[in-house]
C-alpha cells in the first residue's frame, strides 16, 4: 500500500511528462539527495570518502556513459578506459598549458576531446556490428593507451609517466579534503545523470533505441543511422571523459595511462550488466555491486584467514559466476528486480 498511485492525479502535459511522476518516487529521491549532501558529509569517514563513496560515483558516471551506448544504442564497446584516459590527459594538458582556466570547464574541455575521439573511433559502427565491432572498440583501448604512453607531449615529457594531478580549485576554494571531493563529484555525477535522463526521454533517446531494436527498420522510417550512431558514440565518451578526469583528480590523485587499462574497461561493463542494461538506475546499482563486492570478500577473506592472494582470485571467481547468473536468471539485471519490487508494493497485500 505504500506505492499506490491511487489518487495522484495528473491534469497536463508537463505533469504527465515530469521526470518523477509518482509522488513516492519524487519524495525518496529528495531523501536520497538530502542523505548525500548533508548527512554524509557529517558522518563519514575520510576512508569512505576515498575508498568507497568517490569511486562508486566515478564508476556510476562510467557505466552511465557505457549504458548510452550499449544499452539504449546498442552498439557494444570494450574501450570505456580508453575514453576515460583521453578525458583525464586532455583536462591535464588543459590546465597546464592553459593558465587560469577552471577546472570545471577542463572537465568540459576533456569531455569534449574524448568525445571526438569516440566519434573517429565509432565510424566501423557504420559498417559492423556486434562481436566485430567490439573488436575495433577493443583496438581502441590499446591505441589509446600506447599513444599516451610512447608520445611524451601527453605526460608532459615525463620521466615516469606518472603525473601529480593538479590541485582542484573552484572559486578560490581548494578541494582538497576527501569530503570536498566527493561533493565535487556527487554534484557532477547528479547534473550528468539528470541530463541523461532526459536525453533518454527526447527525440534523441528515441532515435537511439530505434537502432537498437531494428537498424534497417530505423532507416526505413527516416533515422539517419549514421548521425544517430556517431552522437551515440560521441555522448557516451563524453560521460567517459568526465568520468576517467574525476578519476584522475578526485580519485587516484596522479594521471598515469596505466590507471584506464583492460580490466577498467571490463569492470565498467560488467557494472552495466549487473545493474541493467538500457538503464539509467542499472548504471548505479552495477556501480555499487562491484565497488562493495571486493570489500566485502576482503572482509570474508580475513574473517577466515586466507592469503590474499586467494582473496584475489576468491574476487574473479565471484565476478564470473555473478555475470553467468545475471545473463541466465535476470538478464535486465538488479534494476528490474527494483522494478519487480516496485509492481509487487502496488499490490500489497493483495495476492499477486
């Protein structure tokens, strides 16, 4: 009974059209919002600041900017580190070649140069399709992180190839505290998500599940595949950029090419295929699942005493299992089994 829309009436357009329709939804989501700004930022520690809140909401950016393109474009990629890595090294280059620029038109900035490089490397789309374009995006991966590494303009000419991040300041106000960097990052990931949510609503989410659930017939109905699959590209390398530069200054501290390796990209899709594919909600949940997922089996693995390096392994093996799990039992992931959860609240306590 507590999820009933019985008497939640909604006489125009932009009520029946809003976001959140449902007035439950609109109140948990402001609980949500009020927890993460104000509460946590009371109550946490610096370790979860840095070990588990700023992840989570780099890797939900990630896995939302993968979602775009595979879930609601159907256009599968294995290069989301690579894209993260372009947007991480372009804000970098930015700020030190560019003095006094903001940091937060930087982010833009290697947004924008990770979208690009999306959409160069998005062009066999046009032409392949599945195992085979995963396989160009994949090619992606280890040019990108070969370039950063053997082409010393992009680290500066470093020696290493590891660089200090430069000092994140907003306004004269120097974010370096964990709690000021996770705000940093809440408010990015919230302003991003919100407009993904409503690009999934326009003309141009319709265009892209058009492609994905029929290509030719898209075409045939006047989709142009061709932009439609290029700005699917361009968008969710975007979200990547934004992301691997959180990434870089948020998290790791450094801008190193090693960091947006193979395993990242494999991490940030099995997130969506946990979470659920084609959804926005999916891309934070996955997000969630497998930042807590090595904590929790570290905690079990020292709770019984085993080596690390079987914890380590202990972690693949579950990876593997749960991924097998979800493409058998819930293919749609824990998002439809929140959505399951919900059909069932609007019935009780009536028998289903």
């Amino acid at each position: 009974m507590f999820y009933r829309e019985a008497g939640q009436f909604r006489t125009t357009y932009q009520a029946d059209n809003q976001v959140l329709p449902i007035r439950q939804d609109r109140v948990g989501m402001m609980i949500i919002l009020a927890v993460a700004f104000v509460a946590i930022p009371l109550f946490a520690s610096p370790y979860t600041f840095s070990a588990i809140l700023i992840p989570f909401l780099i890797f939900a950016l990630a896995a939302l900017g993968l979602n775009i393109l595979t879930g609601y474009a159907g256009q599968v990629s294995l290069g989301s580190a690579a894209f993260m890595a372009v947007g991480a090294f372009a804000t970098y280059n930015f700020m030190l070649r560019i003095p006094g620029i903001p940091i937060l038109l930087a982010f833009v900035l290697g947004g924008l140069c990770a979208a690009m490089v999306g959409i160069a490397f998005g062009l066999p789309s046009l032409r392949i399709r599945g195992f085979y374009l995963a396989a160009s995006t994949l090619a992606t991966q280890f040019f990108v992180v070969w370039a950063l590494t053997k082409i010393g303009w992009f680290t500066n000419y470093s020696s290493s190839g590891v660089i200090t991040a430069q000092k994140v300041t907003i306004l004269g106000y120097d974010f370096t505290s964990p709690a000021s960097k996770y705000l940093l990052t809440l408010g990015i990931v919230c302003v991003m998500a919100m407009l993904a949510k409503n690009m999934i609503r326009s003309n141009v989410g319709r265009s892209w599940m058009a492609v994905r659930d029929m290509d030719v017939a898209a075409e045939v109905i006047g989709f142009r595949l061709m932009r439609t699959k290029l700005l699917a590209f361009a968008v969710s390398s975007f979200y990547c950029g934004v992301a691997g530069a959180l990434y870089a200054y948020a998290y790791l501290g450094t801008v190193e090419p090693e960091a947006y390796n193979l395993d990242l990209s494999f991490r940030i899709l099995f997130m969506i295929i946990i979470g659920g594919v084609g959804s926005i909600l999916g891309s934070f949940l996955g997000a969630a699942f497998i930042v807590l997922l090595p904590i929790g089996l570290n905690m079990f693995a020292h709770t019984l005493g085993l080596p690390t390096s079987v914890a380590s392994n202990l972690e693949l093996m579950v990876f593997g299992a749960l991924i097998i799990f979800f493409l058998i039992v819930e293919p749609h992931g824990l998002a439809r089994l929140w959505q399951i959860g919900k059909e069932k609240l609007r019935l009780w306590p009536f028998p289903h």
